[in-house]
C-alpha cells in the first residue's frame, strides 16, 4: 500500500483520500495515549483510505496579536507516536515536521534518527521572527534534505487564502516542486473563491511554462460550535463573512458546516477535473469533542463516495503544454 501511495504521488494521480490526527499533548499519561491510539487504530484500519497525516503542531503566537481560542500544549512528536502507538495501523504515515525553533544541527540530527520515514511534509516557521532566531529557514530544510541523499516522499504545504493576498502561492508551489516536493497539502479551506483562484493560476502557469504539476490535497474539516470557528479563524482558516454568518447562525452547526464542505469537495473536484488537474483531499477534525470527530468520519466516507470513481491505480492525464 505505501508504494501505491508512492506510485499516486509521483505519477500525479487524482483522487487521493488522506485522514490527519494530532497526536495527544505530552501531558496525557501514557495509559490514556494507548486508549486513544487504539480507538483511533479501531476507527480507521477498515477503512479505504491512501495514508494518514501526523501533525507536528507548533505555538503560532507570533503569527498574529490575537488571543488563542485554545490554549497551546505541545503534543508528542508525530513520528515517535506513529512508531509506538500507532504500529498496527497498517496504511502509510505522512509525518509532518515544524522547522520552527530548529537549528541546521537539530533538524540534521532529526534527519539521522528518522532513517525509516517513507513520507514527511516540512512545515516553514509561523513568523519571520523564528526564521531570524534560529537562522535556519524552510529552504534550509530542503536542502538539509538533499544532501542527506534520504529518499523519502517530500510533501510542501500550500495556503489558498494566501494566495488572495499576494497573488503568487501557485509560484511558490512551482518553488517547492523544485526542492524536492511531490505533492502538496492546503490548510484547511472554507473559501471556495480563493481556491479555484489558486489552482486556475497553477493550471494556466502550467500551460504557460510547459511545466508538470503536482497533486494538491485539500483539507477539510467539519464545525461543531462558534468556538471551534472562532478557533479555525485564528488558525488563519478564511470563512467567508456569508459562511460564517450562516454558520453562526445555524440550528445546527455541525450539520451545516459537515454539508459545506461535502459541497466545497465536489465544487473542488469537478473544477479539476474538467481540467485533468490532480486533486485529493484530506479529512481532519480541529476539536477533540467526539460529536466533531464522528462528523469528520462522516465527511470522510462522503469523500471517499464522490472519488469512487477516479481513486484507480492509473496513472492521470496531465495538462499538456501550450505552444
């Protein structure tokens, strides 16, 4: 199954199904970590899904003056919690990795002691302040990378909302392409607007240039409360001001949020694939409140019912250059 995954991301395939979890805060006792790793073990392995994301989340204070919904505690590192709690799930681990607060020396020894990563998304630092203090850049972990000779499946992260302000995210995933990424992960989208915006400037500058493109996997995440919203904005998630008015507003969030990104998902899927563009998509909950997490698994298996059709281990049409 790993290399099918492999096969799907090189090949540029469409269609490609992802779950992401945060492993628990280091606090949780390690009893408790166990219980939750086997729910989370019992909910997913009958599942059709490509391969699980483990986030390595960050304090993002300095990204923004605005007070954190959620208080920050740091969780277990992604890649200990794939390979002591999560070892019986047997689907490809996508371990996420922050270069915030890392220095060449740490992230180069990260590298050393992770010899058996197969899959691995680096996460740039959340402020130019980090960057300045550690004098150790996204672009230093690329490299760090290559000359590592590791061949493991790099993955970038794209951010549509981005994209609206400084008009050049498609460039900055062509940027990436060129460092080494294979496919790419949006942050989680409720702007609908901002993310045809990204993938038409990624299609055409494709054409353009003659040049291929990689998958780009959507995340998606259900609402169950004006908290988690108020949360997700935060984060940096744009909700349209009719959405969130809507949401907020709503008798019953959760379902209408579930509804909202189940139409966000084909609205997404039917665009690309008028344009043989590959797309995926990737199913997480922000909130650890169970009712949120059931929705997220039923998000999960709308998805997996609108990609039946193209998720075959083919390999996909690419747009061609225009001469």
């Amino acid at each position: 199954m790993q290399d099918l995954l492999k096969t799907k991301f090189v090949e540029g395939q469409s269609g490609i199904v992802l779950y992401s979890l945060t492993p628990p805060k280091i606090t949780t006792e390690e009893e408790r970590v166990t219980a939750i790793a086997y729910n989370q073990v019992e909910r997913l392995k009958n599942l059709d899904i490509d391969g699980l994301i483990l986030y390595d989340i960050q304090d993002e204070s300095l990204r923004t003056e605005k007070e954190r919904t959620f208080s920050f505690i740091p969780t277990i590192a992604p890649e200990q919690y794939s390979k002591q709690f999560l070892a019986d799930l047997a689907i490809p681990k996508i371990i996420y990795k922050s270069i915030a607060n890392q220095t060449r020396e740490t992230f180069a020894n990260w590298l050393q002691r992770n010899e058996d990563l197969q899959y691995s998304v680096f996460v740039g630092a959340s402020s130019h302040q980090q960057v300045a203090a550690t004098q150790f850049s996204l672009q230093d972990a690329y490299e760090l990378k290559r000359q590592s000779g590791r061949n493991f499946i790099l993955g970038g992260v794209t951010i549509p909302e981005r994209h609206n302000k400084k008009g050049d995210e498609h460039l900055r995933i062509f940027n990436k392409m060129s460092q080494g990424c294979n496919f790419f992960v949006s942050q989680c989208v409720y702007n609908l607007h901002d993310t045809k915006n990204l993938l038409s400037d990624y299609y055409y500058n494709s054409l353009e240039s003659g040049r291929q493109i990689a998958p780009v996997i959507f995340t998606l995440a259900p609402c169950g409360s004006l908290k988690t919203l108020q949360f997700m904005e935060w984060l940096g998630i744009e909700v349209p001001k009719w959405l969130y008015n809507d949401l907020k507003n709503s008798k019953d969030i959760l379902k209408a949020s579930l509804d909202t990104t189940t139409n966000i998902a084909a609205e997404i899927l039917n665009y690309a694939q008028a344009k043989n563009m590959p797309v995926g998509f990737n199913i997480e909950s922000v909130s650890i409140k169970k009712e949120e997490i059931n929705a997220a698994q039923e998000l999960l298996h709308n998805i997996l019912d609108q990609t039946k059709a193209i998720r075959q281990p083919k390999k996909a049409a690419r747009p061609a250059p225009a001469y």
